[in-house]
C-alpha cells in the first residue's frame, strides 16, 4: 500500500532532550515536506526536501533540523526541544512531474514538550 | 493578504442541506488547485482536485474562476459523515513551486 509513515505517534517528552521524528514513503516521492499544525494557525510548513541532499526551508524552521540521506526517508530532528514546539506534525510527500503532484500525509506525530 | 484565504466558518448544516464553501487565492501564477478534508486530529486527504472548467465527483462540485481568483467546493445532501475541516490548498506556477494551504473551514452536519 502507497503510504507515508511516521513514527513515533505520540510523544512525551522534557525540554531540551534531543528526538527525532521518523518519516518514510514508499511512493518514490521526490519532494517531502514536514508541517506542524497548531490551533488557529493552520498548516505550516518547517522544511521540505526536492530529492536527495537537497532541502530547504520552510516558513517556521527555527529550532528544527531534517536530512534527505536516502529517497524515502526524511527525519525531523528537534535537537533541543522546547515547550513552544508541543505541537501536531505531519510528513508528507509528492511527485515533481506535473500532473501528479498531489501530496500525500502521513498519519501525524503529536509532540508535547513538557 | 494571506495567500489563500477561506470562509471562517463554523458551518452547522442539518443533514440534506447543500453547503457552499468559498477561498481565495493571492498568487494570479498559481496553477493547482486542490481541495483536502481533514478529521479532528487526523491527517489532511485529498477530497478532489479542481479543474478549470470545474469538476464533479458524486455529491461534490469544485469550480475554478481564475480572472477572480476564487475558488468553490459545494456539497449537495449533506451526510453527517462531511463533518471535517475543509481545507483549500494552492500550488504555484510548476511543480516545483510550493503548496499553500488554507485556514480551513470547519463543516458540522447535524442529525
């Protein structure tokens, strides 16, 4: 099945202790992209990557950090995390080529930075 | 101005209605045009792309006005089951330009 998965799901965890959020698509997805989604603000995006070794940033990706080592996988890497950051994440990835460009989320990752 | 707007909604329809949500967008280059829905909490999926000659897809019918930049999702004979976000998301000129989504507007369909 054509899918973005993400990991963990649910996570608790204490300020400045370092996590990564995992993120992986088996559709050959050239461009990946992560969201937080916060009340009231709407989706907005952190990073997003064209392909391998390639990424760049989004509107909000002060405190944040992401890789593009392989195709398929794209992490989020919060080195220090902070209150502020207790949020909704989402992955999520799509083709380059035109007319087959819709993206495709994953599942979510709800962060809570106590 | 945002980049692409909507209605603030709340919308509470009763079941059977028809129900018109409306967004704008700022970028007169953009050219896709997609509608997702989002449940509390879950991820956003795509409802349907819109198509300039406007489309339908079962009780849903998007339209594209590009002189206005606007564009419309109507729903005929609600279902309880529409309750969700609705969300209008906005690409650039190509592939490689970003994709913009709105605020949403919130649908309840009461019983």
């Amino acid at each position: 099945e054509a899918q973005v998965t993400q990991n963990p799901r649910y996570l608790i965890t204490v300020t400045g202790k370092k996590l990564t959020v995992t993120c992986s698509q088996n559709m050959n997805h050239e461009y990946m992209s992560w969201y937080r989604q916060d009340p009231g603000l709407g989706l907005r995006q952190i990073y997003y990557s064209m392909n391998v070794e390639v990424t760049d940033k989004g509107d909000v990706p002060e405190g944040y950090k992401v890789s593009r080592k392989e195709k398929r996988n794209f992490p989020l890497i919060l080195e220090s995390p902070s209150p502020n950051q207790t949020s909704l994440y989402f992955c999520a990835s799509r083709f380059l080529r035109e007319g087959a460009n819709v993206l495709t989320f994953g599942a979510g990752s709800r962060l809570t930075v106590l | 101005r945002k980049e692409v707007e909507q209605d603030p909604g709340p919308f509470n329809v009763p079941e059977g209605a028809t129900v018109a949500f409306n967004c704008t967008y700022s970028n007169s280059a953009s050219q896709s045009f997609f509608w997702y829905r989002q449940d509390c909490r879950k991820e956003p999926k795509l409802l349907m792309s819109v198509y300039s000659s406007g489309n339908e897809d079962g009780r849903f019918t998007a339209q594209l006005n590009r002189a206005s930049q606007y564009i419309s999702l109507l729903i005929r004979d609600s279902k309880l089951s529409d309750s969700a976000t609705y969300l209008c998301v906005v690409r650039g000129e190509t592939s490689y330009d970003k994709v913009i989504f709105g605020p949403g507007t919130s649908l309840s369909v009461i019983p």
